[in-house]
C-alpha cells in the first residue's frame, strides 16, 4: 500500500491507509463508499497520483479508492461533439481517441502522458493550450458520482445549452475529491484544429520575459500556447534526455498560433515582434517543427527532469497577465533573499507560474529555506491580486493559501457546501478546508 499513500507533492504529510480497493464499475465504487460510511473509514479517491498539493495523500485508517482500473472510453460522439470516458482514462490516451474522428480534447495538462481525465476534473486542470482554450471546467457538461451518503447519482447535462437547478457539475469540478467520488465524465469536444505555427524568443532576464508575455496580450493576440522555461530547466531536461537544447539564453518563451491560413502567419509574426520589442536577445518563428516540437517536449519534461537534482517544490501561482513581469521579479528576490534555488516554468500567456524550488538532499536548512520561499511566492501573488493556485489544487500545501485569499467568510460558505454534500466528513479529510 505505501505506492498509494501520497501523491507527487514534495513535503505533504501523510499516512498509512488501511485498505486500497481498485474498483472497475461505478457499482463497485458505491459499494466501497457504503461500507466506509458503515465502519466510519475516510475515503481518499486517487487517480494516477501526479497531483503536485497532497490532495490525494492518504490518513492514518482511510481507504484508498484508486479509479486506475476504471479505463474505459464508453462513447465519442463526432455530431454532439462530446466523449462519455471513465475517471481513470490517461489524459493522452482520451486525446489520441478523439483524434481518429478529427475531434480534440484540449485540456493538455504537462502530465497529459500520465494524469488521468478523473484527476483533471478534481483538481481542474489546466494546461499548455489553456491561455486561449480554457481548462477542465469548460469541458466538464456532466458527472457520474457517488455522493457522501453512498447515492450514485448524475448531475449536468449532454445538450449544448442548458441552465436547469443549481450547476452541481461545476461544482464538483476542482473539488479535489472532498465531496464525492467520480466515477463517469461526459467531456466536450472541439473539431481538430490547423497546424501551430511557433515562435521563439530568448531573453537575458526573466522581468524582460515578463514583459514580452505581457506585450502579446496587449497587442491582441491569443496565443495557442504560450510558456517560459528557464536556463535551468533546459539544461536539466538536456542532461537527462541528451536531446541538444539550446542554452544560450537564460529564459526562453516559446510562442505558438492556431489561427488557419494567412491569420496565423500573421499572429505569429505580431508575436515574434513583440518578442523583439521586449528586449529579446534572438526572436524567430520556427521553420522546423522536429526542433519545435522538442523545445514544447522540454517544457513538459522540465518537473521530473529537475527531480532527478534533488526534492523540488512546486508552486502554482497565477497573477494578471500584467502582473507577469512583476511577479517574475519578485520571484527572482525570493531566490536571493532566501538563498534558494528557484528554476521556473510557466504558462505565461494567462499568468500562471510554476516557480520550482530545488534543494539538495537530506539538506534540512535548505529545505527550511525553501518552505519560506514557498509562502513569501504565495503573499507576493495575492498581494498583485493572484491566486494561490491557478491548476494543482489546495490540497494540503495551499490551505493558509486560500484562507489569505478568500478570507473567512467565503470559507464559512465553502464548510458549509461541503457539511451538505459529505454531512459525515467521509471524504479526503483535511484537504482544502483543513480539518
């Protein structure tokens, strides 16, 4: 059982489960839910456990419910546009179904290759693409779910429209397992997009990184992409992958465009511009996908390329796109005042930053520093009217997070919707809302 204990987040407690049950039906899952409820036992749900906030650690004596078996993609449909798919189908592997119908899921969180569409929906996953697609919630038309008293029950909807009762569906989206446990998710889809073009741009600082996000967004673009990724994640991917990235900048911010035809040479060449005005040290658009290609690989690769150097510690902040070039500094500050080394990555077009804190291991000093840095990111963010987390979830690491954020009002309102869901408190104890 200790591979199911916690998730991937660096530091978040846990416990010893006492069981894992791997059900594969929706009818197993209410089965285990009423037994638990019977004996008292919490409920951890866990897909793959790539979540970066403990919201799948387990407590002392809970049940593990891992939705790995449940894999099952039970309907595409190409004219409603829609795919009916179980907790624990891999994200890529939705993706590439769609794509034999010319169809496209677009939420594509960086773990797209390993997180499941059950763990996209708890913690709302974002994702490369999601500066102009939107993440997880956008996608979400209804659930299967088994509720805190044991019902297995059906919210949202398979129509295009529809405004019928209280949306029940968004609710459950980003809920982090706290109040029920999905067993079924109808997704939208859109038609397969045109090819990206891609755009390259290097920078000596990360502020003048910031400022070429923040040009893009003024001159109107919306990019299909657009992410930074800084020297010391090249080089951690280059050192375990060999695949001979370019090191000569210390931040690069790699552009891309959808629009068909002329429109997206045109946007790309507007991004590109932008780049240059920014204060780039090189700017082109890509004329060789292979190498593209890999530079968007790269950013994927960056969290467990870095791992290998030693425990990393992931922050998940999101700022106005206005605040980038702020906030990169003031994340840059952070790094000296605490003596910490911080790499970043981002999805920079809409503002959320993944500042990495790396510390050797078995370093307790630098691990003490780095959970300093940890909360000074946290206090700068809010304090340019960010958000705690923009993607990960609450979990376990961002609690006093959201507490600072939405004040104690609104977590009156949020105990209050979780008291009516899961009146017994059956569900991820301690996550989110704290105990």
């Amino acid at each position: 059982m200790a591979g199911y204990a916690h998730d991937e987040a660096e530091w978040a407690p846990y416990g010893s489960p006492a069981a894992v049950v791997r059900p594969r039906t929706a009818e197993e899952v209410q089965r285990v839910v009423r037994a638990c409820l019977d004996h008292g036992a919490p409920v951890v749900t866990r897909g793959a456990g790539t979540g970066l906030s403990g919201g799948a650690n387990a407590v002392d004596g809970a049940v593990v419910l891992s939705t790995e078996a449940m894999t099952a993609i039970k309907e595409i449909d190409p004219l409603e546009r829609l795919a009916v798919v179980e907790p624990g189908v891999v994200n890529d592997d939705l993706r590439a179904a769609c794509a034999k119908q010319d169809l496209w899921y677009p939420p594509d969180p960086a773990s797209a290759p390993w997180s499941t569409i059950g763990g996209n929906v708890a913690t709302n996953a974002g994702g490369l693409c999601c500066v102009k697609y939107g993440v997880t919630r956008d996608y979400v038309l209804g659930l299967q779910f088994v509720t805190g008293t044991g019902e297995l029950v059906r919210v949202g909807r398979r129509t295009a429209k529809g405004v019928a009762g209280y949306d029940l569906t968004g609710l459950l989206v980003g809920s982090e397992g706290t109040l029920g446990v999905i067993t079924e998710v109808t997704v939208r889809l859109r038609p397969s997009r045109a090819p990206e073009h891609t755009v390259a741009g290097y920078f000596s600082s990360l502020v003048d990184a910031g400022h070429a996000v923040a040009a893009v967004a003024a001159a109107g673009v919306v990019p299909s992409a657009l992410e930074l990724i800084d020297r010391y994640c090249l080089e951690a991917v280059d050192a375990w992958k060999h695949m001979g990235l370019s090191t000569e900048a210390d931040v690069v911010v790699l552009g891309r465009t959808d629009a068909p035809g002329k429109a997206g040479e045109e946007e790309a060449e507007t991004i590109r511009r932008c780049f240059e005005g920014a204060g780039a040290t090189w700017a082109v658009r890509s004329t060789d996908q292979q190498e593209a290609d890999a530079l968007f690989a790269a950013r994927r690769l960056a969290y467990p390329a870095l791992e290998r150097l030693g425990p990393v510690l992931t922050e998940d902040i999101c700022v106005p796109k206005s605040a980038v070039p702020e906030m990169l500094g003031r994340i840059h500050a952070i790094a000296e005042r605490h003596e910490t080394l911080i790499a970043n990555i981002a999805h920079a077009g809409d503002g959320n930053l993944h500042p990495l804190l790396i510390t050797p291991p078995d370093d307790e000093l630098a691990r003490a520093r780095a959970q300093a840095a940890f909360h000074d990111i946290i206090t700068e963010a809010l304090a340019l009217g960010g958000t705690v987390t923009g993607e990960h979830g609450v979990g376990l690491l961002k609690r006093e997070g959201l507490l600072a954020e939405v004040g104690p009002e609104v977590m009156a309102l949020n105990r209050a919707v979780k008291d009516a869901l899961d009146p017994r408190g059956l569900f991820n104890p301690g996550k989110v809302l704290g105990s």
